[in-house]
C-alpha cells in the first residue's frame, strides 16, 4: 500500500508565497516522474508542474517564473515553491506520483490541499 500526503496549503495575499510539500510512503521500490496538478471549481484539473528521476522538469505556462518544483529522492518527496501567488492561482493541488510496486509503475495521487489566494 501507497500513502501520498500533501502538506503546506493555505490563505495567502496576492503577491505571497507558499511551499507545498508530498511524502510518498509504504511499499516503494523506486518513483519515476513526481508532479503537482490542480483543479479550480468548475475547471478540470490541469498539469502545473513535473519533474523526472534525473531532476528535468516542466511548467504550465502560467506558472513559469513563478513556481519551481524540486524533489528529493532519499526522502520520496516532491516540493512546490509558489511565489508572487495570483488570485487566479486558487485551487486544489494534488501531487502524483508514477511508482514501481513489483513489475510495473502506477500512479499514485495526495488527497489534495487548498490554496487560496486573496486579500
């Protein structure tokens, strides 16, 4: 069995930041790609960000210069540090994980976290 645990969400002002944390944990042998998504109400949810085993990474545009994603492998662990926080940067963020359990990987996801972002 997997766990994946997001911590780090909250209320934050326009113009703040916010480090999102996700901790894989139980049966692992290895992860691949690790990636943060999110869904705002009524929209689906939508890539924001991924990085692979080697440390490569990619970006929605509307996050690019703002966000950075960063992991680390000893821990089973994939960050998110949102800077200059948009009010149109509100929504859920659920983080993934593509993880080899046996013979094959799957995907895995967080139960998701908040993110608000208003004045």
């Amino acid at each position: 069995q997997v766990r994946m645990v997001e911590t780090g969400g909250g209320l934050v002002q326009p113009g703040g930041s916010l480090r999102l944390s996700c901790a894989a944990s139980g049966n692992i042998f290895s992860i691949g790609q690790m990636g943060w998504y999110r869904q705002a109400p009524g929209n689906q949810r939508e890539l924001v960000a991924a990085i692979r085993t080697g440390g490569s990474s990619n970006y929605a545009d509307s996050v690019k210069g703002r966000f950075t994603i960063s992991r680390d492998n000893a821990k089973n662990t994939v960050y998110l540090q949102m800077n200059s926080l948009k009010p149109e940067d509100t929504a859920v963020y659920y983080c993934n994980a593509e993880i080899l359990r046996g013979y094959k990987y799957d995907v895995y996801w967080g139960q998701g976290t908040q993110v608000t972002v208003s004045s």
